[in-house]
C-alpha cells in the first residue's frame, strides 16, 4: 500500500474516532438515555403497581444524569 493511501486511511479513522468522542460526551446522548431510562422504569413501576410510576421513575433518571456530571469531574482530578 502506498504511503497516501495509509495517510488517508488513518485521517478518516481519526475522525471516526473523534466522532465517536463527540457523541460520547454529547448532551443528546445522556438526555436520549435518561429519556429511554425514565419509559423503562415508567413501564416497570407499573407492572409491578406502585402508586406513583410517573415520579418515582425519576429516581434512576436523575442519578444517571447526576453520574454523568461527576464522573467527567472524577476523571479530570484523577488526570491530575
């Protein structure tokens, strides 16, 4: 393989890579699994009849969207 072709391979890598890093931290990925998350428990809590499915679903909601934000904090003082 020639040196331009192994460039260019390694170019369209990176930015796969680098979109990959984007969606990662994005705030349409937590919101589209704290959404996902929240009709997940909806469903369960009144399968198994609790009384307030609608607010309690919350619960795991919040503290997946609270994990995302302290984890990138963890991550950066563990960096240092």
């Amino acid at each position: 393989m020639d040196v331009e072709k192994e460039i260019l391979l390694i170019q369209e890598r990176n930015r796969r890579v680098e979109s990959d890093k984007a969606w990662e931290k994005s705030w349409t990925r937590r919101l589209s699994i704290a959404a996902l998350t929240y009709l997940c428990a909806i469903a369960w809590l009144y399968v198994i009849g609790n009384d307030k499915p609608l607010v309690n679903a919350t619960v795991p909601v919040g503290g997946f969207l609270l994990s995302t934000l302290t984890v990138a904090f963890i991550k950066k003082r563990w960096q240092q």
